[in-house]
C-alpha cells in the first residue's frame, strides 16, 4: 500500500510540476574580419587600473635601446609609430600552434619578432620585479594569437603556463635608461600559485594597468625587391576594424 501512495504521489508531483524548457544560450561577439597584416592595439581590461592619461586604444610598437633591442612601447595610434605585423607560417604550424608573429623592419626589411622575458628574467636595472617585452630583429616563438575555438582574438604569452590564466600583459610608466626618461612600456606579469588556495593569482605591479593586445586589421604592405622578409607564408588573421571602439561588456556567451 505504500508503494503504491509513494507511485501515486510521485504521479501528481509529475502532473503539477511545470514543464521545464532546456535555456538556449546564443552567443554574441564583436564583429570581426579578416586580413593578413594587422597591429596590436591595447585594452585595458580594469578601467580602475588605467593609467593617465588613458592608454586604452594606445597602439604596440618599439624604441631602440641599443644593440640588438628595441622595447615594447604603447603610443596613440594618431602617432603612426606603431608596427605592422603578420602571422606568418604554414598549414601545419596553424595546426600545431607554432606559427609567428612577425614584423618587418630594418633596411633592407627583416623579420622582427615580440620577445617576452621569462619568470626569471627581469627589466634590470631600471624596474627589478618587471619581465620586460621587446621587438627585435629575428622571429620568435614567444607569443601567438589565439585561434578557434576561442571566440576572441588576443595576444597571448607562450612562456606563461596555462595561456591567459598564466599571467597579464601590463602597461607601465617606466623609466627607460637609454633615453633618460619614462615610457609607456609593455611588460608581462606571470601569474603565481595562491599557497592557501593553490590556485593561480595574478598580481598587477603597482602603477600598471592590465591590458590585452587585440589584432587590428591592417593592409600589409608590398616588400621591395631587395628585401630580406617574405610575405609568401603570411596567414590570414582573425581581426577587428575598431579595437577601441568595442564595448566588450556587451558581449560574451
């Protein structure tokens, strides 16, 4: 008799309850392109964090501190100092996450490269507890943009373990010895393990604002005859007409 109570019960709970409807999530990104040549343009992802002036839309390019190496700097696109860049490699360095991203410079034209230091390098002597980031002359496998199915497209550091949850690309008013004053310079800030939590944090230097770099779309130029670059492996690239303008809170899935 209780089995039967119990099944009768369990029939009109079933009756009574409202039909549920599984939630359809429909995702909504920013309108994105495609080109082969782009640039980097920066943002802040704590508005808190930014600096002032605001470096938010500021673009990626680089100042010679001596042989061979040229820091990571930030500039107002309307400076026209940034560099042109372009992923570079084959099919299956696609596949295989070891394509480059390159910039050409020099006379004539090489191949550049973004190079980050590691979690034990440091910005010495000017910033001790920095991890710097330069372009210089020669490609590098240090950073890639990230590819589907990751729904943005972003600048990532290679050398940082588990991808962006490894760490931060920061801006920061630093001092640059070679010219005796301060810049809007790039660095990186590796994320390290809670010991209470034993999770990753990352830990923003103080007077730095957390950025990501973002590809902008961008006509890659024709190389001259003479020149030491080659655009015959340039890959298109995921980008965005506008980075600046995006409003990155009304997207998501």
């Amino acid at each position: 008799m209780q089995t039967t109570l119990l099944t009768l019960g369990l029939a009109a709970l079933a009756t009574a309850a409202p039909a549920v409807t599984p939630r359809q999530t429909v995702p909504h990104y920013p309108p994105s392109s495609v080109s082969k040549g782009f640039r980097l343009i920066s943002n802040v992802t704590d508005p808190t964090r930014d600096l002032t002036p605001s470096v938010h839309g500021f673009a990626l390019g680089g100042i010679h501190i001596g042989p061979p190496n040229s820091r990571s700097v930030l500039s107002p696109q309307a400076d026209n100092t940034s560099r042109l860049f372009y992923l570079n490699g084959t099919a299956s360095d696609l596949t295989l996450g070891t394509t480059r991203i390159v910039s050409d410079g020099g006379t004539p034209p090489f191949p550049w490269g973004v190079h980050v230091q590691g979690p034990d390098e440091f910005d010495l002597p000017a910033n001790p507890g920095s991890h710097a980031t330069f372009i210089n002359g020669g490609s590098t496998l240090d950073v890639g943009i990230t590819k589907f199915p990751d729904p943005y497209s972003v600048l990532v550091n290679r050398k940082a373990e588990g991808g962006s949850a490894g760490g931060t690309f920061v801006a920061c008013y630093h001092e640059v010895p070679y010219y005796r004053r301060p810049f809007v310079v790039v660095d990186y800030a590796y994320a390290t393990v809670d010991p209470d939590t034993a999770l990753p944090v990352v830990k923003v230097p103080e007077g730095c604002a957390p950025i990501t770099l973002i590809p902008q779309c961008a006509v890659l130029n024709d190389l001259p005859p003479d020149a030491i670059s080659s655009h015959e492996f340039a890959l298109d690239q995921k980008c965005y007409e506008d980075v600046a303008s995006i409003d990155w809170k009304q997207y998501g899935p």
